[in-house]
C-alpha cells in the first residue's frame, strides 16, 4: 500500500467486486459500455511482481466472463501501462467481434463515450458477487 497511490485506494469509481488479490471497478472515461479495470490491491507495477498473480489472474477471469456475458460481446481487449499511474491495473473492453482496429483504438485513445449504464453496472456487480467455480 502506497499513500500517494491513487490506485490504492479501496473507493475510486464504481467498485463492483473486491477482495484480497484485486478489486474491478468501472472506469469514469465509458469508452466503451463495460469498461472496467482490475486493479491489484498489492502496490506492484508488474504482473510478475504480484505475490498472488493466481488470485489476481482469478479475479481478472471473473471479470472478464461476467462482461463478456452481460454486455452480448464476444471479445474482450486487454491492456496495461502504467503509465499516469504506476500501479498494476488492467483494462478491459468487451467489444464485438466485428469491431475494426481503428475502432478499437479510438476507444482505448479515448476518443469514444457512450452513456453510464447504472443497470450495467449492478447486473456486473451482482454476477461478479455470485462469481462461478474456477474449474480443477
């Protein structure tokens, strides 16, 4: 934990799941309808740094299935950088399948918005409570 890490922090933005490896959140910028982040709640840069990475993947899959699930998408594009903030946290964006390259980027550049989807947002929370069994 880090004082001066915005990112550790347990209350930006809409927090939907949290617990000892991770926390999902929505991201304020809804470049695209579902776009959260999983955020590490160790203070690392790096996955390989993580001393729970099965925990975080966990979390991260979790997320992944209920957007995936929730929003009718059938891909999901993942990133990481660190860059504004130095704190390891992934990005996802469900989009179609169709979706272009461009405008996938345009949404990663923050170039597209679409409106805050309150609904979304609970249905997410709730499957993410509910959460599935990792198969052995």
């Amino acid at each position: 934990m880090n004082p001066s890490c915005a990112l550790c922090a347990d209350d930006t933005g809409d927090v939907i799941y949290l617990d000892a490896a991770a926390r999902v959140t929505f991201h304020d910028d809804w470049a695209v309808r579902g776009h959260v982040m999983v955020i590490a709640r160790q203070h690392v840069e790096n996955l390989s740094d993580l001393d729970d990475f099965g925990g975080f993947m966990s979390v991260y899959e979790r997320a992944e299935r209920a957007l995936l699930e929730a929003t009718g998408c059938e891909r999901a594009i993942v990133m990481k950088l660190g860059i504004m903030t130095p704190h390891l946290h992934l990005h996802i964006y469900p989009v179609a399948a169709t979706a272009t390259r461009v405008e996938v980027m345009a949404a990663i550049d923050g170039k597209t918005r679409v409106a805050r989807d309150e609904a979304l947002i609970e249905l997410v929370r709730a499957m993410m409570e509910r959460g599935r069994p990792r198969p052995q």
